[in-house]
C-alpha cells in the first residue's frame, strides 16, 4: 500500500521516523481516506493519544503519569466477573466524551456558544453566553478547580452545566416559549452505547428521563433510527 502510495503525487498523512526524521513509510495513509473513511489508528494514536491521557489524567483521575519513567500508570486496576464490561466501558466513553465538549468550549467561542445554545434550548447563538463557562459536573478537574461546588458526579440530569464567569454561583438557565428563563438550569445529558434503542431510547427518552438535552455518540450507527 505504501509503494503505489510513492507511486505518484497524491496528499497523505503521515508520521516522520523520529530517529531519521523521514516519512514512515510503514505508517501513512491517503488524505481523502483519513477525511472520509476508517482512520489508520497508529496514525490516530500520535495525533489525539496524548489529548486522551491528559484526559484520563487530569479529567478522570484514572492515570497519573510518573516523572521519572515517563510512562502513564492506571491508578486503579479492578475487574470483577460479575461487572458488565461493555456497560462500563460506554460510561468511560461518556465522561471522555464529556471532557471533550468541555475542551472544546474551553478552547473555542463558537463552540460554546454552539453547545450553549443547546443546553439552553435556544434557537440561535448569542454573544451573552460568552459570559458563561462550560463546567463537567463529574469530572475531576472540576474538583480541583474554582468551580468544585459544581462537582456532582452523582447528578442524574447533567454532565455538563455553564457557570457565570464573573459569578461562579449563578448558572445559565433554560429558556422556553412563555419567559426568558424558565427556573431550571440549563446543561447537557451525554450517552454513548452500541444500542441506542434498548439503552438510550427504551430507558431515557420513552421515560422522559432528562429535562436537558441529550447529547448521543451512536458507536452502531443508529443515531437517524433514534431521530
């Protein structure tokens, strides 16, 4: 693959041999698959892998890195034959997931007031959300920073809140067609499952579990069904 690669001119991505500084030819991959198709996963690993560490580190609190030997090491390690693996490992991907909108707001206007706007219930993005910062409720990073009060990571409602930034105990509200602000905060609800009918629609939306929206990564493809 690599050889017709080279074989004419065509834009890849690719990583470099850190020890010739050469493209690897071993680890490349054409542009247009990487924008459309399945992404070549060592190629994935050097570009987010370490975006995903600092997450399990400082988000989650399940690595911590090690100074001396430069090397991630899990901070608890369990298994049990009477856990469900696939239900835990979903609810990992939720509160990466989680992490990663808050980054993504943290790091980006328009992308909080994007989600903000969700989270709200508003029909378009306005400039006073710029007044408000994304808050995980159950991440770790939360408890170590000024907005610990919001920690809460037994909140049934939301993962993800917006707190005043000038005045961290004021949170943004929802809206609704009657009044400005409807008395109840605003904030996002994330899934992720492989079965979004049996767990996220039978259990959650059916029921009218949330009173926030509710944010879903479909690993089967099903988002539309659920739609």
């Amino acid at each position: 693959m690599a050889t017709d690669l080279f074989a004419q001119r065509q834009l890849v991505v690719a990583s470099l041999d850190p020890t010739t500084g050469n493209v690897d030819s071993s680890n490349i991959q054409l542009l247009s698959e990487w924008q459309r198709g399945e992404r070549n996963t060592s190629l994935v690993n050097l570009v987010h892998g370490h975006t995903l560490f600092d997450i399990l580190k400082d988000d989650l609190g399940l690595v911590r890195y090690d100074n001396t030997e430069h090397r991630y090491f899990p901070t608890f390690l369990t298994y049990n034959s009477e856990y469900d693996v696939e239900r835990d490992c979903m609810q990992l991907l939720g509160k990466i997931a989680e992490a990663l909108i808050v980054k993504a707001c943290h790091r980006s206007v328009y992308e909080n007031r994007n989600w903000a706007r969700y989270a709200r219930r508003g029909q378009r993005q306005v400039s006073q959300l710029d007044n408000f910062i994304a808050v995980g409720t159950g991440l770790h990073s939360t408890f170590n920073s000024v907005y610990v009060t919001k920690h809460n990571p037994n909140d049934t409602q939301r993962d993800i809140l917006w707190v005043n930034k000038e005045r961290i105990n004021e949170q943004m509200m929802m809206i609704n067609n009657q009044s400005k602000n409807s008395g109840n905060p605003a904030g996002l609800q994330i899934k992720v499952s492989r079965d979004g009918f049996n767990y996220v629609y039978r259990k959650d939306i059916a029921r009218s579990k949330y009173e926030v929206p509710l944010v879903y990564f479909d690993l089967g493809n099903d988002f539309q069904d659920l739609a």
